[in-house]
C-alpha cells in the first residue's frame, strides 16, 4: 500500500518553525527532536493543521528507521522502495499509538510495528520467486490460450501450438510456463520428475550454523546505541573484552557491587526493547 503523496509534501514543511529540514545528524539527534515533535503533538488537537504539520514531521524524522528495518529485506528480490513504503504505514500506525509517558525510546517501539507490517506484506502480496513483470504478463495470456486451445482440441496442447496461437516463440513459452510454477511452493522432499530422483531436500548444502545470528546482531548493535555510554561501556568489556566484573569495577573505578547492579539494568532494557518476532 503506498505512502498518500500528501504525506511527503506536508512533511517538507513540518517541523517546528525555524527549521525547514531534518538536521542531517547522528540518531542521538533524531531521537531528541522525535522526543519534542511527540511532546507537541500531545498538546494539539488531532485533526488540526497543525497537528497534521507535527505528525508528518515525526514521519520524516523517523523514516531512516524505516529504510534500516527494510534493509533486512533486501534478499526479497522485492523493489527497496516498495518496501520502504510498507514499512513507512508500520511507523504512521507506530506513531498513532506511541504513548511517551510509558518511557520507552520511540524507535524500540516503532520497529516490531514497521518489520510486522513488512513481514505482513511479503506474506500477503508477494510470489513464491519474484518474476519479472513482462514474464508476469505474458503468462496471463499463455494460460489463457492454454484453455481455449484445450477446449478446442479435447487435450493440453503443445508449446508449438501456444506459441503459433500468441505469434511467440517457443523459448517465450517455456519461460512463460517456468515462470507460472513461481505461483505455487513445491514441498522440498516432493520427488522430482523421473524415477528415483531424489527431493530437493536431498540435494540441499548444509546451513551456515552462523547465518541465525546475523539478524540477532544487527539487532544487539541497534539497541546497544540507545544504551547511556556508561553501560554500553560495562557490556563491552563485560562480553567482548572478557573482564571479570571485579575487572571493569578496577578500570572504571566502581565497586563491583555497582558493576553488577548496572549490568542487570542493561539486560532487563534489551530484554524489553526487543520485541521483534523471529
């Protein structure tokens, strides 16, 4: 579902007055001016121009987060801006229901909602295999000579007749009929044509044990920034440098007691911050 074309053009002109642009800076700044265009949005009537101003602002301001989550995606073989713009309905419904008394960092809220309508859009709208459009056009028509010639013959007919029927050639309709298979998921341990061909399931590499936490890490490194540097700091020499709590409470000059208490408050904010369903 596209973004409305009123949304982009109301955005450029939405932000508190003095400033006409984003300001092109880290998402330690996009999370303060969020944290402000949220506050104002809360003292506007909703429905009122200028509410509609402030809440294209928060849109723009947040979009970033919108083309990180669908950078997840990019191996859908899905056009990036189509997936940019489902992912950008996820953060207008993230931001109709954002509630900044509860204390929770917009963008740990706003990502399950933007990567769930994405998921929801693959799930719903998408092929089995992408096909190209033209192939996707050409299908339609060669199944539909496929029924006309079967009725007029009493059997399937041959890729020569569809191809003399639609003036193609015989290669266009084998790519054709390829292509409608993208329509329908075969079973990995379906057996293949022949006797004896093994499935799929058979003829498969092994997989990458490493390949599950790819998304886990990108995920860890998104909600590590929003962590106070201090504790970000404890978990790095913590998990990465390999210090004893005893250790990191030397360095930094904190009882350990106090290394201890912090790291826990770490866990239980990245336990709550993610989410995300996987």
């Amino acid at each position: 579902m596209p973004v409305p074309a009123h949304t982009a053009s109301t955005a450029a002109t939405a932000y508190p007055r003095g400033r006409t642009r984003p300001p092109n800076s880290n998402a330690a700044d996009a999370r303060a001016l969020t944290q402000v265009l949220f506050e104002q949005l809360a003292k506007l009537e909703p429905g009122t121009p200028e509410h509609t101003r402030v809440r294209a602002a928060l849109i723009e301001v947040n979009l970033p987060l919108v083309r990180y989550a669908a950078a997840r995606f990019r191996s859908r073989n899905e056009p990036m801006e189509d997936v940019v713009q489902v992912g950008t309905i996820g953060l207008i419904n993230a931001i109709d229901r954002f509630d900044p008394e509860r204390g929770v960092q917009f963008p740990t809220f706003a990502m399950p909602t933007v990567v769930g309508e994405i998921k929801r859009y693959f799930r719903d709208n998408v092929r089995t295999v992408h096909v190209p459009r033209r192939l996707h056009e050409l299908w339609v028509q060669v199944s539909g000579a496929i029924e006309d010639l079967t009725v007029l013959h009493g059997r399937s007919p041959t890729t020569a007749e569809i191809a003399e029927r639609l003036k193609l050639s015989e290669e266009e309709v084998l790519s054709c009929l390829e292509a409608g298979r993208a329509y329908h998921a075969t079973s990995l341990e379906a057996a293949q044509e022949g006797d004896g061909a093994p499935g799929l399931l058979d003829r498969l590499g092994y997989e990458d044990p490493a390949l599950s936490g790819v998304e886990h890490r990108d995920l860890v490194r998104h909600l590590l920034v929003q962590l106070p540097e201090r504790e970000r700091r404890i978990l790095l020499l913590r998990y990465f440098g390999n210090l004893t709590q005893s250790q990191i409470s030397a360095e930094l000059g904190v009882s350990q007691m106090h290394v201890s208490r912090l790291l826990s408050r770490s866990f239980a904010r990245l336990r709550s911050a993610n989410q995300i369903d996987t």
